[in-house]
C-alpha cells in the first residue's frame, strides 16, 4: 500500500491513504496553528485505537455489550531523547462481562496489528527519487487536489 504525503503549507502535512486525507500539524509552540493532530500523536493513538478495535470485535463477536467498555494508553517516554520507551493498555470492562472470557479478551487485544508491528521492528529505508520537473509538479498538483489543498 502506497500513501502520499503533501504538505499544504505552514507545519501542516499530509497523507493520502486510499479515498481517505489524514491531516496533521504542529502545536503552536513548535510553529504549527495545531489545527490537527502532531504525526507523533497520531502515531500514539494508532496503537490504542487498533488494540480498542480488537475488544471491540471481541465482544461483538459474542454479543457482549461494549457500552463501558474502554481502553486507557499510558505512555511512558524517555525524558532524554523524547522516544517511546514502554506502553500501557489498560483495558476497563464493561458491567457484567463475563468471567470466563477475560483471559481471551486480553489476548485478543494483544494480536493489536499496530503493537505487533512495533514489536517486530521494521526495517526503514529513506531515498531520493529522481523524477522529471513536470511528472511531479502533476503529481504534487493530484495530490494537493485530492487533500483539498
């Protein structure tokens, strides 16, 4: 899966991931106009949100109640370099879940694609591609049209 990354003007970037725009910017000290979530904190919040939708499915598989269900993300960062160093999903069950499947539901959450992902430590690699001026500047134009740019 291929995901463009525009940049429509002050601190604000963003991504294009299949019909869907995902905006980000800085707070304003950093020189943003925290007009929407850091990238950083959207980083943050991809691994509650996919360890939330793996409850959620759960307990819709089974026909649980999720009203109450919810999920609290402590993260733990290094004062020093300003990186992730541990973090805590606390899952808060809703009234009445059922005793014998809350071993399973812990488990469920732990197969969280995002966490996974993480824990496997993918490989990155950054490069320049060389394209000609006007293939770009169409592409740059494409991508700005479809983020409303």
């Amino acid at each position: 899966m291929d995901i463009q990354i525009a940049f429509p003007g002050g601190k604000q970037v963003t991504a294009q991931v299949g019909d869907f725009v995902i905006r980000t910017d800085q707070p304003a000290e950093l020189g943003g106009a925290n007009s929407a979530p850091a990238p950083f904190d959207l980083f943050l919040a991809s691994i509650g949100t996919c360890a939330g939708l793996y409850a959620l499915g759960f307990c819709q598989a089974r026909g649980i109640p999720t009203e109450g269900l919810m999920l609290l993300q402590s993260n733990d960062m290094d004062p020093t370099t300003h990186l992730l160093r541990s973090v805590r999903l606390d899952l808060h069950l809703p009234d009445g879940f059922p005793e014998k499947y809350r071993t399973a539901i812990l488990r469920a959450v732990e197969g969280c694609k995002v966490k996974k992902t993480i824990a496997g430590a993918p490989s990155f690699e950054v490069a320049i591609e060389a394209h000609d001026d006007r293939a770009r500047a169409a592409r740059h134009e494409e991508v700005a049209r479809c983020a409303g740019v």
